[in-house]
C-alpha cells in the first residue's frame, strides 16, 4: 500500500491519499488536487464577482439587481440540497478505465514541441547593395574600378559570415530545445506507459475481485460524486470478501456547512443590503434530509457502479466532526449507521423515496434527531491497518488423533484458534486475523463479522492452559472487549473454568469455550486431536 500526503493552502485541506500502487495513488492525488483547484476557482471568482458588484452598487437599481442576483444564488444553493439523491441517479457511476488513461490534463497534447524559429535573410550577390552600379569615372578607370569591386566583395563577406553566424546560433537554439523538448516528452511517455500499464493492471486486478483493487474502485466511485463546497468528501472503505461486503466510513458535513443564507434584500429606507437567514427548524429538517441522503446516495452509487460484480452488501457508518459544547473539544462520532444487500437496495425507487423512512426501512440505526449528533455504534466496522495483526499460516491440517492441544507451542496453539473460528464464521462472511505473538491487549485473534445483527468484532483469546482457568482471566476478557470496542469476547482454553468464571461471564457478551467444546468443534470441522493435562504438565516441567 503507497501513500502521500497532499494539502492545498488556499482552501486550507490536506489529505493521505493510498493506492494499491504508486501510480494508483498519484492518480487519486492528481484527481484530488485537480478538484481542489477547481473549488480554489470558483471560490475565488466568487469572491472577485461579489467584490466588483458591491465596488460597484452605487445606485438604487445596481442594489437591487445585486440583491436579486445572490437570492438567485443563494435559492440555486438550497435547491441542491433537496436533490442530492434524486441528481445522482441521472448519472453513470462505474468507472470508465479508458477515460482515466486518455485524460487530456495528462496526456501528450500538453507538452508543446518548440516554436519554429526564422530563418535569417541569407544575403545574395544579386542583392541590390551587393550589385556593381558604379559611376562614370569608375567605370573607366581600372583602379578605382578593382576598388569597387573589392569593396563590393568584401560587404558580402561579412555580410555572409554575419548571416553564417546567426544560422550556427539559431541551429544551437533549436537542437537545445529540441533534446529538451525530446526529453521531456521521452519523460512523459516513460510516466504515460507506466500510468497506462498501472490503470490496465488496476482494471484487470479490478474484474478479478482482487480486494485493494475493489477498494481503490470504490473510493474512486466516492471522490467522483459532486457536493457542495462545504461538504467534506473523505471516506475510509473497506472490503470484505468472504461476504462480499463494502464497509465504508464516511465524513459527513457537520450544521456549519449547510448553506444558511435563504434571501438577500434591498431596503430602500435604510439604502442597505439585508441578508436573511433560514429558519432553525428549516436548518434541523434539513441537516436531516442531507444526511440520509448522502448515506442512500454513496451506496447507490456503489451498487450501480459495480461492474466486476463484487459487493453483496453495503456496510455505511456516516461520522461528523464537532465539537464537544461540554469539553470544547473536537470529537468525531459515528451517527448513522446501515447494512443493506444488493438486491434488498436496488429493488427501492430511489426516486421517489423519503430518505429518512427508506434508511428506517432498511434497519438502519440513528438518533430521532440527527442534529443532536448522537453516538450510534456502527453496525461493523474494520480496522485492518491495526498493526497488531501479522500474517497467519495452517495447523489444523497437520494435527494428528494424537496431537496434545494441551502440550501444543501456545503460538501454534493461537493459529489453531484463528483457523478453527475461521471455519466456524466462514459461512457468515466473517474474516478472522490473529495479533502479533506479543498477544499486545491480551487480545489473540479478532473476527470481523458483517451480519447486522449479531455479527461486528469479536475479540478471541486462547489460553494453553493445563490449569483451570481462574475468573481473573475472564474479568480481563470483559474489560478487553471494552477497550477494543468489541460486540463479543470468546475465551478458548485447553483446560476448564471454575464455578466463579461461569458466574462472572453471566449475563454478559462473553462465551467460554472449555478443552472438551475445543475438541467438538475441531470434531464438526473434520479434525480430531486430544487433551491430556497431566501428560503436558509433566512435559512442561
């Protein structure tokens, strides 16, 4: 995975754009910062036009025009946020790979071959100042005659020689430019085949379901769809494949960046402009609307530009950025949240829908006021940068009947769990990655589990014990699940758990697998080995 970070001063945003690939990654920042300068532009043209106006509203009629004119503006601006959904789906979404390649802000056509320079007058014998026109007594005498001639002949050289000059200049110009200009365009094409091969490696990884692939096509499908200026336009995907499941967390805009300015009038008793505002209510219901709209908007978008056939299912977590009014501290909570399939999407006339009852309909999960920016728990979320997680290998294939769990190395032994509970959540879609042997957060193992309803992370730990398994251990295990922000914490032993261990798990999302549960699930997936405590005791001493 590539990154680098991009930032524009003038509207004051920086992003970490990634990519599969280094060229995939300076194609989003290209993207990203192309749209950034084209806001920077309109901004800035905005900002000129309404400085000459009001530089030149002197009389009654240029005041009243100028205050038609932003109403026009600001009525254009509060109509788009109406039709955020019902404008999206007029559009093609799937991204078309040719067009990326042949992108005439990165194409050849901007490379100029240099200017043609003149060529200089090259003198000539016949020319008028060269010619032998003598006078009378010239002529007749031979001496001033040879004179003449000389004279005549000696112009033409220097001339000559002058003009000889300047083509040896003018021929160094140009083969400087030209290896320049040569270069460069040797540069060029060496980036334009490597951006080619890149894009075409990009598509083909693409159709074969690769999963960076599918993430990297899927931010793009996001960073195309148009907002208003104000609204943020980052999200974080991710992608499961054994479900075939987009997680997406988004950034949402926060009140602030909903246009407020609804009419600007001209009072013809104080000669003044008077702007007027929204209502408050206006600015609830709508903060609202947006919001919902935004949500069905990206996953249709990401639905319909599904070429390759590769999302099942949308999981989309909506976050805002505010500040907290009791701390006054920034703080980013997740305040919508939904999981839809596909099919159970796609069948909605998005249309003519309502968005905030077709995101109920689809059990999606939010405050009665999204304006409140209420905490919601997302309904999954991914975090598979953790840098805990480290590449796992296979056990369970090399277990014998007679293999000791129990006597087994406890960094095998933790393999052996991640690779039984990825059988055990496979037919959920779930994924499962195993921590670095450091065992980092008493965490060994987490499941990522997209079912809306009772999937999200689950942490595992597995104890090789040859001793009951005490109920301080199952305390650890809860206050884990805590700080992980876990839906569910699963605790695998070799051994058993005492009567408090039970007793404190009660209640609780919490599952004790005891060594004999350990052994019935490796029996329901095909494999069979045994425990024996006493033997690994004796081994350990």
């Amino acid at each position: 995975m590539w990154q680098c970070e991009i930032r524009h001063e003038g509207l004051h945003k920086y992003r970490v754009v990634k990519g599969e690939t280094r060229e995939i990654m300076q194609l989003r920042a290209e993207m990203q910062l192309k749209s950034w300068n084209e806001q920077w532009m309109r901004t800035q043209a905005a900002r000129k036009r309404q400085e000459a106006q009001q530089k030149h509203a002197y009389d009654k009629d240029t005041k009243k025009a100028l205050a038609a004119q932003r109403t026009a503006e600001a009525q254009k601006a509060l109509e788009v946020l109406e039709h955020l959904l019902s404008d999206s789906l007029e559009n093609d979404h799937t991204i078309d790979f040719q067009s990326l390649i042949d992108d005439p802000e990165f194409t050849a056509t901007r490379l100029k071959e240099p200017e043609v320079e003149p060529i200089p007058q090259e003198p000539l014998k016949t020319d008028r100042e060269f010619r032998e026109e003598m006078g009378f007594f010239v002529r007749i005498i031979p001496p001033l005659r040879r004179k003449e001639v000389h004279r005549i002949a000696d112009e033409f050289d220097r001339a000559h020689k002058v003009w000889e000059s300047q083509m040896s200049e003018r021929w160094k110009r140009t083969e400087s430019a030209r290896n320049r200009f040569e270069q460069k365009l040797a540069e060029w094409t060496k980036k334009a085949n490597e951006r080619r091969a890149s894009i075409e490696t990009w598509r083909e990884s693409y159709l074969a379901r690769r999963t960076e692939a599918i993430v990297d096509y899927c931010r793009f499908v996001l960073a195309k769809s148009t907002y208003p200026d104000s609204f943020p336009s980052d999200a974080s995907i991710d992608y499961v494949p054994e479900s075939r499941t987009i997680v997406v967390d988004y950034s949402l805009p926060d009140v602030s960046a909903i246009p407020g300015l609804k009419e600007v009038k001209y009072v013809a008793a104080r000669d003044s402009i008077q702007e007027v505002r929204v209502s408050e209510a206006w600015l609830n219901r709508t903060y609202d609307l947006v919001l919902y709209q935004i949500a069905l908007r990206s996953i249709y978008e990401l639905l319909q530009a599904d070429a390759a056939g590769a999302i099942d299912s949308i999981v989309f977590n909506g976050w805002v950025n505010s500040v907290d009014k009791a701390s006054g501290k920034e703080v980013n909570g997740c305040i919508l949240s939904v999981h839809t399939n596909k099919l159970e999407f796609m069948e909605n006339n998005l249309a003519k829908v309502d968005p905030k009852a077709c995101f109920k309909k689809l059990k999606g999960v939010a405050a009665a006021k999204l304006i409140a920016l209420q905490p919601v728990r997302p309904i999954l979320q991914l975090n598979r940068d953790d840098k805990r997680f480290i590449q796992p290998y296979d056990v369970v294939d090399g277990l014998a009947e007679a293999s000791n769990l129990a006597a087994m190395d406890w960094e095998d032994f933790e393999h052996l769990i991640r690779e039984l509970f990825e059988k055990e959540f496979s037919t959920d879609g779930s994924e499962v990655k195993i921590t670095q042997a450091s065992r980092d957060g008493g965490v060994d193992a987490i499941v990522f589990d997209p079912d809306p309803i009772h999937g999200g992370k689950i942490v595992i730990q597995a104890k090789r014990y040859t001793n009951t398994v005490s109920v301080s251990a199952v305390r650890d295990l809860f206050g884990t699940v805590h700080n992980e922000g876990a839906n569910k914490g699963i605790l695998v032993t070799t051994a058993d758990y005492g009567p408090d261990a039970y007793e404190f798990a009660k209640g609780k999302p919490l599952t004790l697998i005891s060594g004999s549960e350990l052994l019935y699930l490796l029996a329901k997936h095909g494999h069979k080995a045994r425990i024996d405590l006493k033997e690994a005791r004796l081994l350990a001493t």
